[in-house]
C-alpha cells in the first residue's frame, strides 16, 4: 500500500478570522526560540563585529513577541475560556504551559545581558526582577501541576512519553540559571545567600524530575521506536534541561563566592565543571540522535512545518549557553568552537522556523494546530 502526501488544507475562513481562538501556549516557543538567540550571543567567547548590536535587536523583537502574546493570550482566556481550558486537559498542549514563564525569564535575562545598552542598567535590573519573579510563580506552578494531573488524571499509554514531557518540569532550571545573573545585584547577607539556595533549590527540583522524564523518553523510543514525523522536533527538547543545567551549575559557580561561604563556593565551582562536561557529553550523544530521526523524517518527506520546530531553536540555545560556561570555567578551546558552531546553525535554524512561521500566520495554515 502506498500513501500520497498532500498539502494541508487551508483552515476554513472562520478559523482565519479567530486565529485567538487557537492561540495555545506553545506559540510561547517563539518567544523562548528568539530571545535565546540574542542571549546566546552576548556571551560568546568569539566577538564578530556588529554581533552585540544585532542581538540586542533581536532582544527588543523577542521583548515586543512577549507583550503581544501575552496579550492575545490573556484575551483569549476572556472571550474563548473553553478554549483554554481544553488546552489545560489536552494530552499534548498541556505540557506546554511551560513555555510562557520560560519566555519571561529568557526575555528578563536579555534585560540583563543586552537590554541594559539601550534602557540602561537600573532599569534592566528592574525588568529582570518583574520578569524572573513572574517566570519563576509561574514555572514552579507548571512544574507541579501538569505532572500532578497526569498522575491522578487518565493513565498515559504506554508509548505516550515525547519531548513534550519535560516542557513543565524545565522552567526551575531557567529560573536557577537566570537567577544567578541576579545574585551580584542582591543586598549581600541573608537576602543574596536566600537567592542562591532557592536557585540551587530549583536546580535539583528540575534535573531529577527531568532525568527521569528523559529516561521514560528513551524507552519509549527503545520499545515503540521514534515518534510520528510530525513530533520529531520534539525529540530537541531533550536537550533543553541538559544545556541549561550545565548553564545553571556554571552561573551558579560563577555567582557562588558573593554568597556562600569559600569551602561551598569552591566544591560548587568544582561541580559546576564534573557535572557540565558529563552532561555536555550525554548532550552531544542526544543531539547526534535526535538530528539522524529529523533528518531520516525530511527525507522521506514528512516532516511538514508546524510549531514544533521551535524544538530546533531554544535547546540547541542552552547547549551554546553551557558551552560557554564551561569554556570560561575550563578554558577548553573545545568547549569554545562548538558555542560558535552551534551558534551559527541556532542562527539559521531561527531564520528558517521564523520565516516558516509567519508565512503561516498570513496564510492561516497554522490556526488550529
């Protein structure tokens, strides 16, 4: 038997007129794909000419997304609130609640790190407060409430588990990673080392409830093999909690001798560099996979464009994010080629989801998905 691929159909005109009513939380992605662009760059340990001036654009671009969808967002939970709550039920949309306070504290960093050119610093550190406090409420929530109604609401099928799973369960990484840029500009004494422990805190919360989630991922993929086409991007996500954990650690090293006593801050540095490269390397191995199924699906012609593919940007961020860290903590030319190798395909990655994106918005294809 053979089966003939065909363009989706366009959404019917209604569907067009009402793009809020399928505004789900995934479309958050691109918030989180774009900002990392600009963050990512900031910190490269290679300087182009032009670079910092390009990323803080891309920063103002990721800042004005987040506005825009928070506010489509909040007006679709007014005038279509059955909509949202199907998303909350939803086997697969659900997981993506993660993705709003994890584009909060990506656009509160780039504040931090870009934005503080053009707002200057007092006020950058002022958005980045606002932004981390809302991404952190809002990730801890995601954190404990979609794993809490997956285990007391219908049993999941035994090859349910995909990249999706982990999108709840990252956003304490991000908050303990972009909360060590905060820890210098904490009153020193209770109020800076309460920062840094609540920071390590979510650290721990994030990379044992993902290392498991990532476990039921890879046995799934043992047991009923990869997922549809259309859910390879999925498999990208992966490497979100693995190269911001190593972010994490790093930052936190970096942050650590401000608040901690020196024997703490020393053993954090040490660990900082034994965990990051063990999980870097574990990265590389997931990368390596997950780029041979995309692939293997494109070739057969079946991996059509939806907002997945936001999986190919924000993930591969946090690798170039840890390889940094780990390149200013070790010094290690390896570490520092591949943040700029894979800075460069994150680039063009982002062009090509980007453009695939709003052509689908004109063309309304993506409404309803």
């Amino acid at each position: 038997m053979t089966a003939t691929l065909t363009r989706p159909a366009a959404p019917p005109v209604r569907e067009r007129t009402q793009p809020l009513r399928h505004l789900g939380p995934n479309w958050f992605a691109a918030v989180m794909g774009t900002g990392i662009v600009a963050n990512a760059a900031a910190g490269l340990p290679v300087r182009f000419p032009g670079l910092r001036g390009a990323a803080l654009v891309v920063w103002v671009f990721a800042a004005i997304l987040l506005v825009v969808l928070t506010v489509a967002w909040v007006v679709q939970w007014v005038r279509y609130p059955e909509t949202a709550r199907e998303h909350r039920g939803h086997p697969v949309m659900a997981h993506f609640f993660g993705a709003p306070p994890m584009a909060m504290l990506t656009v509160g960093a780039g504040a931090l790190l870009l934005g503080r050119d053009l707002i200057g610093l007092d006020a950058a550190l002022a958005v980045d407060w606002v932004l981390w406090s809302a991404g952190t409420a809002l990730g801890l929530l995601a954190a404990f409430a979609v794993p809490l109604r997956m285990f007391t609401g219908q049993p999941s099928k035994p090859d349910a588990a995909f990249g999706g799973w982990l999108m709840p369960v990252v956003p304490p990484m991000v908050s303990a990673a972009m909360g060590a840029l905060l820890v210098p500009h904490t009153p020193a004494g209770q109020w800076r080392l309460t920062l840094i422990l609540l920071c390590l805190a979510m650290f721990g919360v994030s990379l044992i409830a993902a290392l498991v989630t990532t476990t039921l991922i890879w046995s799934r993929l043992i047991h009923f093999g990869p997922p549809p086409a259309g859910m390879a991007p999925t498999l990208w996500i992966v490497l979100g909690p693995l190269g911001q954990s190593i972010t994490a650690a790093g930052l936190l090293a970096t942050a650590a001798p401000a608040a901690l006593p020196p024997l703490y801050a020393k053993g954090l540095d040490v660990f900082s560099v034994i965990y990051g490269i063990a999980a870097w390397g574990f990265a590389v191995l997931w990368l390596t996979i997950a780029a041979a199924v995309t692939i293997k699906a494109a070739r057969a012609g079946q991996l059509a464009f939806n907002m997945t593919w936001w999986g190919f940007t924000f993930p591969v961020g946090t690798c170039i994010t840890g390889s940094t860290v780990l390149y200013a903590h070790t010094g290690a030319y390896l570490f520092g080629g591949a943040a700029v190798v894979l800075y460069l395909l994150l680039f063009l990655a982002w062009l090509t989801v980007g453009a695939r994106t709003v052509r689908g918005i004109v063309t309304g294809s993506l409404f309803g998905r």
